[in-house]
C-alpha cells in the first residue's frame, strides 16, 4: 500500500496520520510538527498547495525521513 502512496501528494496532517495509520507508532501531532519543521528549514520540498492553502508533499519521500528520524530516536 506504502509504494502506491510515495507517488501522491499529502498535507502534514494527512502525512500524520496515514503514516501512523500504517504503522508508524508515534503520536500523529508530532508526525504533523516535524513535516512542518522538515518544510520550514527546506529539507523537503512542497509540491503543490491544497484548496485551504496548506502546503502539499509526496508522502514517498517524508515516509522514509519520517522512518529514518523516529528509528533513530527509538533506538
């Protein structure tokens, strides 16, 4: 499901929780408030923009720094 999804654009709210959805286990507000620190500091970059005006990301390439980043932190 993950491969299907790297290629479509997401909010970091919907990054936050399709992630954790997916199995990521970190609570989804700090998924939300490290997409935005990631945006922020330009190490990703936005895509597009939503129809409310929230920036928009391709999840394959905040997946793997959200994996990368946690990992890390949990070992």
């Amino acid at each position: 499901l993950e491969a299907d999804l790297d290629t479509r654009l997401y909010t970091a709210a919907e990054i936050a929780r399709l992630s954790t959805f997916l199995g990521l286990d970190v609570p989804r507000d700090a998924v939300r408030k490290r997409v935005h620190y990631w945006h922020r500091h330009k190490l990703i970059q936005q895509k597009a923009t939503s129809d409310d005006g929230h920036p928009m990301f391709r999840y394959g390439e905040v997946r793997g720094r959200l994996y990368a980043e946690f990992a890390r932190r949990a070992s």
